[in-house]
C-alpha cells in the first residue's frame, strides 16, 4: 500500500487587497521553533549571567543594591521555568507523534 505524501497548500490568502501565496505568507512571518528556543534559551543564559555578576559585585563590596539582584534572579527563574516548559511541550508532542497510529 503506497502512502502519498502531503503535498504544500497553493492557496490565495488576502491580506490588505494584495494577493499572497501561502508560501509568500509563510517565509514573512517565519517564527520558526527553532528560532523560539534559541531566543529563550538566550534569555535564560542572559539573565543567568547578570544574577552572576550581580552576586559578585556583591560579595566583593562592589555594590550594596540587593533589590537589583532579587530581581534579576526572579527574571533568571521565570526564563528558565519559560525554557523547560518549552522542552516539556516538545517532548509531549513527540511523544504523541510516535503513539499516532499509521
């Protein structure tokens, strides 16, 4: 039995009286996984340094501003709580793509 194979819509879509392939559409307004992990894994890695900074200037008597830091550590914890949701969502997906019967 031949499975064929999902071919790409040619639709029109309108958008502001232009006309515009779906694929036109689609290469404007790529958000790609891909580049929504990378962005939060970024600012995760961003955040993390700061808060490390931060608590150096701290310990060493460089800064006295504690405000700051608590801030930017709850920024650090919500962009990693952000980036393990992500993977936890990816990971559920897949896992429901490999349970989809053929």
């Amino acid at each position: 039995m031949f499975i064929e194979p999902i071919q790409p819509i040619k639709g029109i879509n309108q958008i502001n009286g232009l006309s515009k392939t779906v694929n036109e559409n689609e290469k404007e307004n790529k958000l790609s996984f891909k580049s929504i992990f990378n962005n939060a894994l970024d600012n995760y890695v961003e955040a993390e340094s700061k808060v490390d900074e931060d608590i150096y200037k701290l310990s060493v008597g460089e800064s006295d501003d504690l405000h700051n830091l608590m801030i930017n550590t709850e920024k650090a914890e919500i962009s990693l709580d952000l980036l393990i949701q992500l993977r936890n969502k990816t990971l559920d997906a897949y896992n429901e793509i490999m349970r989809m019967g053929v």
